[in-house]
C-alpha cells in the first residue's frame, strides 16, 4: 500500500496522495472506536484495525507525556519497541485469524512495513494531539485512551 511518508522503509512512496491508511486511520479513529463489529473487505481493512488498535496504544503513552517533545520521544521508543505480527504468540488471539501468518521470509519485511507505519502515524498522530497547544496534549483525543477497539488491544494485559 503506498504511503506518504517522511520514514524510510518497504512502503512504496507516493507524495502525491491526498490520503493515505494512515490519514484514514487519524480521520475514522474516533468513531471507529465505538464499533464492537467491523466487515473486513479488504486488505486495507485489515491494515487499518491495526493502525486503530495502534493509536490506542499511543494515547495512553501520551497521557504520561506533558510536552510534544516528550511524546515523540515516547512514541519514537514505542515505533521501534519490539513488537508482535499476526501469527507470534504475542498477538491479539482473537485477530490472528483474520490474518495470514507470514512465511519466515516474508516476516522480516512485514516487520519492516509495520515499522514504518507505527513510525509515520506516531509523527502525524503528535500533529493531531499537540495541535493547538505545544505544552499539553488535547484532552479530546486522550479520553479516548481507555476504550478498547474490538474488545482487543495490541499490548498484553496490566502493561500500561
């Protein structure tokens, strides 16, 4: 899926796009969240539950975060952390089936896109959150820290 993007990796580029998943994923965050269902139709579809369930995961490390420059620091560590793919034990069981477990080599360059989507949503998510004040985070994206998307969550339980 092309991006546009700032971050080097497998994704092809295209600075032309008005919108790319990761926009779509910022836009339809917010009412996303409230759905218990969602009709996969795509693989786009699929790419976007986990941008989705990603922000989550961003929300609530920028709820500790006073400054913009804390939280891309705190969000940089979290693009970068080890992290799951479909098909490792360690991810949301309930929508590993919803996706085809990787071949061995196919699994270091899955790593590498999701590496470069978690880095360029971290930096235009900042954009969003610290929109109008530099100095602390917008309170109508942070009271969507706590809700769930699909009763799941890409971290395991009691890490935050």
């Amino acid at each position: 899926m092309p991006l546009r993007s700032k971050v080097r990796g497998p994704a092809p580029q295209d600075p032309n796009l008005e919108e790319d998943i990761i926009d779509e994923a910022i836009i339809f965050f917010k009412p996303l969240t409230f759905f218990r269902n969602f009709e996969f139709r795509s693989d786009a579809d699929r790419v976007l539950v986990y941008l989705i369930l990603y922000i989550l995961e961003c929300l609530k490390k920028l709820q500790r975060c006073p400054t913009k420059s804390q939280g891309s620091k705190e969000l940089t560590s979290l693009a970068l952390a080890r992290f799951d793919i479909p098909g490792d034990p360690g991810f949301p069981r309930e929508l590993n089936n919803l996706y085809a477990k990787p071949s061995i080599a196919d699994a270091g360059l899955m790593r590498e896109y999701i590496s470069q989507l978690r880095t360029e949503l971290g930096l235009r998510l900042l954009d969003k959150v610290y929109a109008d004040d530099q100095s602390q985070p917008s309170k109508w994206w942070l009271c969507f820290a706590k809700r769930k998307f699909l009763d799941q969550s890409l971290s395991a339980p009691g890490t935050y």
